[in-house]
C-alpha cells in the first residue's frame, strides 16, 4: 500500500495485542515514535518500498518479544537504533552497523538468521560481535561497495558449527582456505568479490557443500577448473551472466 506522505499511521500503535506486523514493500518512509507500543510483536517486516530513506525511531529496543525484525534497506543517516535488549531475537535482517552498534549483536545469543551489512565496519570487528552467537545457521556479510578495498581473506575465520548458508559481499582477491570456512556449510552467496583467483579449488573440498552462487563480479578471473572427485554433495550452482569467464574445464567425476 502506498501511504500518504510515506508515513505510517500513528493510529497503529493502539493495536497492542498485536503479534505479526509486516509492511514490506509499501511505499513508507517514516515510521511513528507510537509503534513502539506494540510490546507484544513476535514478528516485525520493516522492508518498505521507499524511494528515500527511512526514518525509524528508537523504539524497537522495547519490543522484548520479538523474534523476527527485518529493517529497511535505507535508513535515514540519523537514525540510531539501539537493540542490544532483543535477546529473544532468532532472524535479523538488513542489520546496518552505521544505524546500531555492532556490539548489541553479542547479547542476541538465540539468533539463527544474521543478514548484516556494513559501511564503516571492519570484517574483524564484525567477526568479535559475533562470536556468542553459536546458534547461527544463516548468515549474510553485505560490506558496501564504496568500503575501502582491502583484503579481508587473513581474518576471515567463521567458527560456526551450526551454519549452513553463508552469503558474502566483501572485496577479496582469492578465497579464505577451506579450513576457514564452518565445517557443516551447505550453501554459499559470493557477490561483488571480484576475487582473481579461482575459487573452485577451495570450494570443491567443502565436503557439505550443496549450492554455490557467483553472481555480479565475484569472480573476474577467465579460467575456471573443477576437479575430479570434487564437489561430493553440490546440486545447484548458478554463474552471474555477467562474469568475466572464458575456459570452464569440468574433470570426469567432478
């Protein structure tokens, strides 16, 4: 729905039995202080169709039985957050560290799902905030492509013994060892990594692995090999139509 002026009836904050709010996709852009009377949300979709950032007011951290909260991709760059206090919290989506503190993720110890991205964050810094949260199966690394370009692949150690799906967007020239990667994966996003080394050598040795996605510019390499007896588990793998790739050698038993 589109909502006139792009913002949210204050109105809505008199439901306060509510459990499930979802907007997603409606054309908002400013959210009222009086949703933060909805204590009792389980479920919060903020991902509207906004043509313009954001705003969102700093109550979401009293909404202490949520859990699932997706945020707007867009956030007005005054927007602060504060969400340390949502430990019931199992999916976070669009987490952004330029409107909340990566350091509340520590307390958010029953999160299954982490979709993060970043502008200012280190991958190293990331990685210290997330350290408590040993129940994660899903998570999304999204650095912008405007950070400053450096090669994340000597802190990269995900210790995650629970996580299957892995998506990155950060800019390194080869990919982490294998022994860097969690040791259950099944699935894994590359996007924007504009890695120069082939990553299917590392890749195929992921004995868990069955899905594997290079999409715009993760790899920008021309040649690529997969080898004999490699990919044990794979079932799908999709290559950006954009990718720079010339010679795709496949081994018998690959």
């Amino acid at each position: 729905v589109k909502f006139e002026g792009g913002k949210l009836p204050s109105s809505i904050g008199g439901l306060i039995h509510l459990r499930f709010l979802s907007i997603l996709k409606a054309e908002v852009s400013h959210l009222p202080s009086s949703i933060g009377n909805l204590k009792l949300l389980l479920y919060l979709n903020l991902r509207v169709a906004a043509k313009e950032p954001v705003h969102v007011p700093n109550v979401l951290k009293e909404m202490l039985e949520l859990r699932y909260l997706s945020l707007p991709w867009f956030m007005h760059d005054k927007t602060k957050l504060e969400l340390g206090d949502l430990v019931n919290l199992e999916e976070l989506w669009a987490f952004s560290t330029q409107q909340s503190n990566a350091t509340d993720l520590l307390c958010m110890t029953k999160l299954r799902s982490l979709h993060v991205s970043s502008e200012r964050c280190t991958f190293e810094t990331l990685s210290s905030s997330l350290r408590e949260l040993r129940n994660l199966e899903t998570l999304y690394f999204l650095f912008s492509s405007k950070t400053v370009v450096v090669d994340y692949v000597g802190e990269f150690v995900l210790d995650f013994i629970n996580l299957k799906e892995l998506g990155l967007r950060v800019h390194m020239s080869k990919i982490p060892d294998q022994h860097q990667f969690p040791p259950h994966l099944a699935h894994i996003y590359l996007l924007y990594c504009r890695m120069e080394e082939d990553p299917m050598p590392i890749l195929e040795k992921l004995l868990h692995l069955k899905s594997v996605e290079l999409r715009s510019e993760a790899f920008v390499g021309r040649k690529m090999v997969c080898s004999k007896g490699g990919f044990s588990q794979l079932c799908a793998l999709q290559i950006s139509k954009e990718s720079e790739l010339e010679e795709w050698i496949v081994e018998e038993g690959s």
